[in-house]
C-alpha cells in the first residue's frame, strides 16, 4: 500500500541541496513545501526548477490582505499550478470566498493557528486563550466559504474531523517523530506522525526531522512504514 502522506517542507536557502533532497525523496513523499525563505531566495525561477522534478508543490505565501488583492495573488498563484496553496482564516469571509474563485486546479487551504502559537499568544492576540474554540470557529466558516482544506495543529485535528465530516482536507504541520530532539524547536503544538494520522489527518508537513537528519530518505521511509 502507498500511503504517501508526508509533505516536505523544503526550508531552505541553498538550491542545489533542495533540489538533491527533492530528488531523493520524491518517490517516497506526497509533495513538497515551499515557503517564504525558499521563495523569497530562488523565486519563480527556483520554483520552476522544483516543479521540473514532476512533483506535487505545496507553496504556501500564506496570503492575508483585502480580498481584492488576495484574489489577484491567488490567479497569480494559480498560474504556476501547484497543488496546495494557503490564505489566513483570520482574513474573513470575503478573502476566504474570493480565493477559491480564482484558484483553478489549485487547491486552497486555510491557515487557522500557527504552531509556534499557545494559549498565552492566543489571548493576547485573538483575545481567546482556548485555542481550540478558535480553531473550531475557524473550520466552520473555511467549510462555508468553500475552501479545499484547513491547517492545523495536530491537536485540533480531532475537532475539526467532527466540524468538517470529511469535506475539508486536513494539513498538519508540528509532526515531531519519536526520540527527535526538540530542544531548539519553535513548535508549540506537536504531536508523532502516526498519532496524527489516527487523529484524522490527511497529510502531515515535516521539515527538519527528515531534511535535516543524517539520512533523509531512511528518515522518510521510517515515518512512512510507521503510518502502516
């Protein structure tokens, strides 16, 4: 069985070692990340020379302004043809709506609570420090406003399981193996790949644990035959 749930964030500033660890693991992994530090970096250019390797590329530039400039972002976007981009929840109704109208075969995934977030942080700048009522509240209006999925922390996955029933994909980053050293780790939030997939999840981001081991493709295949 080929359960390919792992995406690869590819966090980087070196582009000659990104596209050996896309090359590497591809066959082994669903898709493969790309943010602000690799975007930023290589652009469309850098973009281009990822998508050559014939992979599915979750490029998240997690959008968040008024709706109007969202939606060009977006047909922007849309024109490079990766498979999951990304827009804040926290942009409204409008933003939200706007976004999968211009989206093409992209899929749009709305972005609740980042995982460097707690309850204290949440407080302080949702003026809520449940973090998982948020999250809730969230789900529920990515669903009606049609979205294609929703990122969460793997502790909120169980609930928005029960709130979207199988109608939004759920992404989860804060994937942390067993026995990874999480000393210098800035995620909050976290929980083991298997547990997360019991959870609901339908794919799991994971970065360092595997771009940053001393074997990539071993730590890749370790967490993909645990999710057996």
């Amino acid at each position: 069985m080929n359960l390919k749930k792992i995406i690869i964030a590819l966090d980087s500033d070196n582009i000659h070692d990104t596209l050996e660890i896309v090359k590497n693991l591809k066959k082994d992994a669903f898709a493969f990340k790309i943010g602000y530090e690799f975007f930023l970096n290589f652009g469309i250019s850098g973009y281009k020379d990822i998508k050559k390797e014939n992979i599915n590329i979750f490029l998240d530039l997690k959008l968040h302004d008024i709706p109007n400039t969202v939606a060009n972002g977006i047909k922007a976007i849309a024109k490079l043809e990766p498979y999951f981009t990304t827009i804040h929840l926290s942009g409204g109704d409008e933003m939200q709506r706007i976004s999968s109208h211009f989206k093409a075969n992209t899929k749009i995934l709305g972005v609740s609570i980042l995982t460097s977030l707690d309850s204290k942080q949440t407080k302080k700048y949702y003026n809520n420090n449940n973090v998982k009522e948020i999250v809730s509240n969230f789900a529920k209006n990515a669903l009606i406003n049609k979205l294609d999925g929703i990122v969460c922390s793997p502790e909120e996955i169980n609930i928005v399981k029960k709130i979207t029933e199988d109608k939004l994909l759920i992404i989860t980053p804060g994937i942390r193996p067993i026995n990874y050293d999480d000393s210098k780790d800035d995620q909050k939030r976290v929980m083991t790949p298997k547990d997360a997939i019991n959870s609901g999840a339908n794919y799991l981001v994971i970065g360092r644990p595997i771009t940053k081991s001393s074997n990539p493709l071993k730590s890749l295949q370790t967490i993909n035959s645990s999710l057996e």
